[in-house]
C-alpha cells in the first residue's frame, strides 16, 4: 500500500511546476534560459558536517567529489552520479540529498559532474565528456568499484555510457543503478498517453522537445540519445527502479524485458505500484526502501581493491 507521505507528495507535485515546463513545447526554450539565471544548487550545509565536498572546474564544467569525513570505508565503492533533468535542467536539491544518503548507507565516496546541459551542449559532446571524467575515475578508483548511476536523463546517460565503454573495449564499472530511467528519447512507445494522465511532473511533448535539444546531429534512435536500441550484452549488471505512475515506465518495462533473453547481464528490476517519477530520491518510505534495495545491490557486486 502506498504510503501517506508519498501520497501527499504526489498531490503536491504540480506545485512544483515541472510538468507545466514541460508541458509547453513553444514556451520551453524561453523557460530553459530563465533556468539558466538560477543560482547553482549544492549540498545543503548539513552535509558538510560529515563529508568533505570539494568543487572542481578544470574540465570546463563543474565536477563535485563527495568523501565521508575520515575518509571511505575501506572496500567500499564509488559512485559516479548522473542527474536528472531532461538534459536542460541542472542538478537539484534532491539529488544532492539521495547521493549522501547512499554514501553515508555505504561508506562511500562519489562524483558528481555538473555536465553541460541541452540545447548549448549535446549529446555527442556531453558523452564524450562523460567518458573522459569515468576513464580518470578508474585510475585512482579502479573501474570495477565503481557504480555509475543516474535519474531520469542521467539514468540514459549512465546506460548509453556504459554502452560506449564496452563498445571502445574499456574497463566497465562493477554495476549501473538507473532510477526513473529515460531510455527512449522518441517518447513514442505504446501506452506512454494513457499514463500522462495520471503522471504529475512528466509530459510527452517535453520529452519530445528535450530529446530534440539533447540529439544535436544524432538520429532520434541512435543508442546514444536512447540507449534502449543499444547493445546489452557484456554490460555490468544493472538495478533498474521505475513507477506505475511515470511516463517513463515504459522505458524500464522495455529495458528488463531485454535483459530477461538469454545472454544478457544479471539484473534486478523493481516496479513501484503508484510511484511517481525520480520518487527514489524524495523523503517517503518508498524512496528509503527503494536505497535499501540499491546499498544491497552495489554490495553484492563491488569489487574490494
């Protein structure tokens, strides 16, 4: 059964505004650069009391490392985070509190980039980027501890990632951890309408928009921009967390239902009855135990240096 908190929350969504800057196509290039004037959000000061948080921006974007204060545990991962946004949107306070909340749960330490968004920078770019950031991280980390994940666009960037390490022969990362996954970019995908009715952030022509943005010269389909018309064999494995309630259901259905042929990598699929998109990284019970199943899930698959 749903939880009361979770409940409240996804009646006061639309109080946020999310899916009327979605849900406008004509309007959402005027509304991206308003989003640009904002104030960059960062961990909130009660974070800094048990991690040191330091900001880099020698790659010519922002990089955050997060590292429990006296250092990780030892044996325990690194997680490379992708955040959300529909590739226009910048990271959000949410973010900042589900990433600690796994790092103090694990005793890990964790990087977060702050990459370039949509429309000034694509995908080609921005992965490129991505690869680059990953490839120093398992210098000092080693590849096989770390665990990238990501939300929402950071969870199709953290998959259509892995995609192009395996594909260029480097180290993979010893497990992925997609939330809310965007995994098709076309927002074509039978029974997406019939939930828009019911989900309170996410709309199809925003997607429809953000994946145009976020394509640049790449084909709608390219694995890159939707990395569910990718390659899945020799992938790490993979935790995937959707909800009855977000658009992009059907894009974790779609993605469990490959990884079931055989051949494929070891996975996990959890599907929420009446969640809400990116619900994992909000303060209800659901979200709490949505992090239970992910600590356990990079547990068993971290590699101890």
């Amino acid at each position: 059964m749903t939880s009361i908190r979770a409940r409240l929350v996804n009646l006061a969504l639309p109080l946020l505004g999310v899916k009327r800057f979605f849900a406008q196509r004509e309007k959402l290039p005027e509304r991206i650069a308003k989003l640009r004037q904002a104030k960059p959000v960062r961990p909130r000061a009660k974070w800094h009391k048990r991690f040191a948080i330091s900001e880099f921006a020698t790659r010519g974007y922002p990089v955050v490392t997060i590292t429990p204060i006296g250092g990780a545990q030892p044996g325990a991962p690194h997680l490379l985070y992708l955040h959300g946004g529909g590739y226009v949107m910048d990271i959000a306070a949410v973010h900042w509190d589900a990433v600690m909340d796994l790092c103090e749960r694990l005793g890990a330490s964790a990087t977060v980039p702050i990459y370039p968004l949509a429309p000034e920078h694509t995908a080609t770019e921005v992965l490129n980027k991505m690869e680059a950031l990953y490839r120093d991280l398992t210098e000092q980390y080693g590849a096989a501890n770390i665990t990238v994940m990501g939300d929402s666009a950071g969870g199709g960037m953290a998959l259509a990632l892995a995609q192009l390490l395996k594909a260029a022969g480097e180290p993979l990362p010893g497990s992925l951890v997609l939330y809310s996954p965007w995994l098709d970019a076309s927002a074509t995908a039978e029974g997406q309408r019939a939930i828009e009715e019911r989900d309170r952030m996410l709309a199809v022509a925003g997607l429809e928009a953000c994946g145009d943005m976020y394509r640049g010269e790449l084909a709608i389909d390219d694995p890159r921009v939707s990395p569910l018309f990718g390659e899945f064999e020799g992938l790490p494995p993979m935790a995937i967390f959707s909800g009855t309630s977000d658009i992009l259901l059907v894009d974790g259905r779609r993605l469990a239902q490959k990884l079931e042929q055989p051949g494929m990598p070891d996975h996990i699929y959890r599907e929420y009855e009446d969640m809400f998109h990116v619900w994992m990284l909000l303060p209800i019970p659901e979200a709490r135990r949505a992090r239970d199943e992910t600590v356990a899930f990079i547990q068993a698959h971290r590699t101890i240096a």
